[in-house]
C-alpha cells in the first residue's frame, strides 16, 4: 500500500514538472506553473520521508531529515527574499551549485556503502552498474559545484577572470584524466585503490574551478545555464541510483531544457557555445580592442537639451542594457517613462535578447521598477517602429545597437541581431565614458550626426533629466 | 558486453523515460518567449533540486552510529533543500512582478 501510493506521489511529481515548466512558457500562466511544480516537488518529498521502504524496512533518521530540511528551508527562504533583483543571477548560480553539492554528497555516502563489498572483493556487475551512476553523480556534482561557486564569485565581482597559458589544454587533459581515471577504477576497483575515488571527487572540484575561470564575467549567463543542466544530470543519475522515476523525469527534463536553453543563449549573442567555453572570449578580446575606420568627432548634449528634446517628442523609445542594470536604474527609468507620458510623450522599451545580464533579466529588472508589460517590445516589433520614432534612448547599451553587426563582415559581432536605432531621427546615448562595450569594438553609431552624448552615470543621468523634465 | 547488455535489460523502463524526457524538455522549452528565460532558468533550477529526495533517501538508509556518513548527509539534506526552496522562491518573487500591470 505505502509503496503504491508513493510510486503515485512521484506520478504526480513528474507531471507537475512537465506542465509546470509547459506554464512557464506563457506570461499569464507562468507564476501557477512554478507554484504548481513547487506543489508536485512537495508530494514527492513528503512521500518519500514517509512511504518510502526497502525490503519492507522504512527510513529512519527523522530528526536528521527533518532537521535538515528546517535549516535548509529558513536559509533558502531569508536568500531568497532578500536578494536584490539585479543579484538574481548569482543567486540562481549558488542554487544551483547546493543542487550538484547535494548530488556529490549522496555519491560519495553511496559509495561509503559499497566500501565494505569493496573490500572483500565480492562486487558483481550488477555493483558496477551501480558504481557507474554513482562515479557520473560525483563527477558532474562536483563540476557543478565548483564551477558554479566560481560563476557567483565573478557575477558579484568577488573573484576576477583568470587564465593561465595552456590553461585550455591543460583543462582538456584533466577532464581526460578525471574520465580515464573513472573507467579505470570502475574496471579494477578493490580494497587497495578505492581511496581514489576521493581523489576523483578532489580533481572534479578543481576541474570545476578551471573550467570557469577564464571565461568572462559577461558569458556567465551561459556557463550558469550549463552547468544548470549539469545539475539536471547529476540528479537523473541519483534516478538510476535508487530506481527513482522523479528524480530521473525532473533530472532529464532539467538537463535537455539546459542545455537547449544554453544554445538559445549563444545563439542570441551569434557565438557557438564551443567560442564561449574554449574561447575565452571576454579575457582576450577586449584588451586587443579593434580599432574600427569608424573613429572621429562625437557631439556631448547636455541634460537641458536632453530633456527637451524628449519632452517634445511624439515617441521615445528607450533601449536599457547591461549599464542600467550595473547602475540599478530601473526605477529612475520608469519615473522618467511616467513623465514623458503625463507630457503626451508616447513611451515604450525596446529590449534586446541578450540585454542586461540574462536573456529577460532586463525585463525582470523593468517589471521590478513597475514597467507595465505591455511597454516592452522585442527586438523584431521594436525594429519596425524605430523608424516613425523621434528620439532613442540608449541606458548604457553599446553592442546590441552597433551597426557593425550588420555592416562590417570584419567585426566580431557581425552577424549578430541588433536593434537597429539609427533609424530613428534623434538618438542620446548615455553611457559612463567612450569606452568600448564587451565585445571590445567601436560603436560607429556614436559618431553619426543624429547621435549625441550623454555622459555619466544612468541613475544620476535619469535623475537630472527627471527633474530638468518636472521643470519645464 | 554481457554485463552492459544486462544493465541495459534491468533498466530498459528507466532509458525510455530518459528518452522521452530529452524530447519533451527540448519540446517544452522551445516555445519560451526570450522574456521568461531567466525565470525559466530559476525554475527548471528549482526542478532539479528534487536531487533532495536522493539525500532524504540517504540520510534515512544510515544506521544511526555512522556519524561521518549522518553528517554527510545531513549536510546533503540542508544543500538539497536550499536549491529546492531558495530555486522556488527567487522564480516565484522574479514572475510575481511580471504579474502587476499598469
């Protein structure tokens, strides 16, 4: 009886993941999709702390269970109650590494268990099997972990880029060496080499380490994403571990929809996820900055002038990036947005894929400051209208509006899918100074003649504008 | 080869639902507008925090003496819970703001 009913509570389970991630997909039904998957996840543990049984024998240990799940709970509640939006990134990344944390630890307890079959050498292939799910669960556990520890210390600034030479070559031996390692025990393990299964565990962690230093602090939205569906396997492997379909649905179904999700990342940026992981794009292009035949006399505006040529517009479109994000001036913004409307000002968001720190992240940054969703426009429906549009606003955005990605075949970015505001009849360009974006180019767009300047810092920009606006 | 064919017949019903579930993440996800992916991404992090029911499993399977494997997982239990409540919470709060308009 107990045991049917809990096979019924992962039923339940596996399909609230699929229609809760399904819900997500929509805007109106997003938020019951998560609720519902959180309710399905639910069920499941409670099942499982109360109806599971092996060979007729229930669990035991409650006040370690419970203890565990109390103290998690209030310190994953506090986390993420308290954590700023702009933060959102790093904090899907800590998740994310206590998840491939968790997956590594049950591999190694398993292992412990196996230890004594071990030394008496009585391991039948069945174990092997077993041995196999448990050396993958330890293995992409500890990557995640690690790897996502790094992903969080560089999106909050706290651990800088670092790359050695022949780093890469040397990170290809070392997964090699992890791999060979693996098989090679799995294929002779005994009494005298199973402590090097720890040492496994020790070099996953510092491959984990490795293989996210180098990449830059701007590609860290992917690696999350990566190492996101990483977790995703190591958790379907506890699925093979302990016959557990759930675990195994929500596993998989993490995994493809990561690693999917990655892709779609890359794509938005025009680079291959191989150029994002080898390449360590973010470290060594921008030193070498191209210098573009683009170079020349760019025109300041002051906050006056801004803030009447946007007062007397028809329509502005304002286009936030990475630097409205960094400078937490989302609100700013909207109070800005607010006003130009009480003026008759027709005003609207044009929001490209990559923009902000995530694909969406701006979005959720807006919809943090008020922005009604309506305001926001994608890249395809905003480049239709830039052209009937009288001033452009860019908040310290700089690739995503580069006219090189659709020009000059030489740019890095060529080919890539920008916003295209030169359409427009005004843009002001706020950014802190001349420097180039992440991408390391000129922006030919700064030095055309219906572009002008906006130097300064994009909440105290806002603000003057603001109140230069209330004064007029 | 004996062996790895007999993993494969023990395990048949688990590869097809691996299968499957490929399909229907790949399935699922391709239609998201790119204006969910983060909350998207915060969700399926959460999913993936049922990676706890292994730990709770684990932790009740340790007889009670073996205080380095009850502390192991006690730890795994805590870690697996924050992923679970802390990936639930955070995409919960992200798509509540998508929900307030005007």
């Amino acid at each position: 009886m107990g045991l049917s009913l809990l096979t019924v509570c992962y039923l339940i389970g596996s399909v609230t993941f699929i229609i809760g991630l399904k819900m997500l997909s929509h805007p109106e039904t997003a938020r019951r999709g998560n609720l519902l998957a959180a309710a399905g996840m639910t069920i499941a543990i409670f099942g499982t702390i109360f109806l599971y049984e092996e060979e007729g024998v229930r669990l035991g240990n409650y006040p370690w269970i419970f203890g565990g799940l109390i103290l998690g709970t209030v310190i994953g509640l506090l986390a993420a109650k308290k954590v700023k939006m702009t933060a959102m990134p790093e904090m899907v990344s800590l998740f994310n590494g206590m998840g491939g944390a968790c997956a590594a630890l049950i591999s190694v307890i398993e292992f412990g268990h196996l230890a004594h079959l071990i030394n008496a050498g009585n391991l039948t292939d069945i174990h092997k099997g077993t041995l196999l799910t448990i050396f993958l669960g330890l293995i992409i556990g500890a990557v995640s972990f690690a790897g996502s520890m790094i992903a969080w210390g560089k999106l909050n600034g706290r651990i800088r880029d670092f790359a050695f030479k022949g780093q890469q070559v040397f990170n290809l031996f070392l997964l090699a060496a992890i791999l060979t390692g693996a098989g090679y025990l799995l294929m002779t393990l005994n009494g005298s080499n199973y402590a090097l299964f720890y040492v496994l565990a020790a070099a996953s962690l510092v491959y984990g380490v490795l293989f996210v230093l180098p990449i830059g602090g701007a590609d860290m939205p992917v690696v999350i994403s990566l190492l996101n569906s990483f977790t995703g396997v190591a958790a379907a492997c506890g699925g093979f571990l302990y016959d557990n379909q759930v675990m195994l649905t929500g596993g998989i179904l993490v995994g493809a929809a990561g690693t999917l999700l990655t892709i779609l990342m890359c794509k938005a940026m025009n680079r291959s996820l191989t150029n994002v992981l080898i390449g360590s794009f973010g470290g060594s292009t921008s030193g070498t900055a191209v210098k573009g035949d683009a170079g020349g006399v760019y025109k300041e505006i002051s906050i006056a002038d801004a803030a009447v040529c946007m007062a007397y517009a028809h329509k502005v479109i304002i286009v936030p990036g990475y630097g409205l994000a960094v400078a937490q001036a989302q609100h700013v913004c909207h109070e800005l947005e607010k006003m130009l409307e009480d003026k008759g000002v027709e005003v609207t968001y044009a929001i490209h894929p990559v923009a902000g720190r995530m694909p969406g992240h701006m979005n959720v940054l807006l919809a943090e400051a008020d922005v009604s969703y309506d305001k926001l426009q994608e890249m395809e429906q905003a480049n239709d209208q830039f052209r009937n549009t009288d001033v452009v606003l860019i908040l310290g955005a700089n690739d995503v509006v580069n006219p090189a990605a659709k020009t000059d075949p030489a740019s890095p970015i060529y080919g890539m899918p920008i916003l295209e505001v030169e359409q427009a009849k005004t843009v002001i360009v706020n950014k802190r100074s001349m420097k180039p974006g992440y991408a390391g180019i000129e922006n030919a767009l700064f030095f055309q003649p219906k572009t002008s300047m906006l130097f300064g810092d994009a909440k105290a920009a806002l603000q003057q504008l603001v109140s230069e606006i209330k004064s007029l | 080869m004996d062996s790895i064919l007999g993993w494969i017949q023990t395990h048949i019903e688990m590869i097809y639902i691996v299968i499957l579930s490929i399909f229907l993440g790949i399935e699922v996800i391709g239609r998201v507008p790119s204006v969910l992916h983060t909350p998207l991404m915060s969700g399926a992090n959460a999913i993936h925090g049922v990676v706890i029911i292994g730990a709770i499993i684990v932790m009740g399977k340790v007889e009670p003496g073996n205080y380095a494997a009850l502390i192991i997982g006690f730890l795994a239990v805590v870690l697996g819970t924050l992923n679970v409540v802390g990936g639930f919470v955070v995409t919960d709060r992200m798509l509540e703001m998508f929900r307030k308009k005007k």
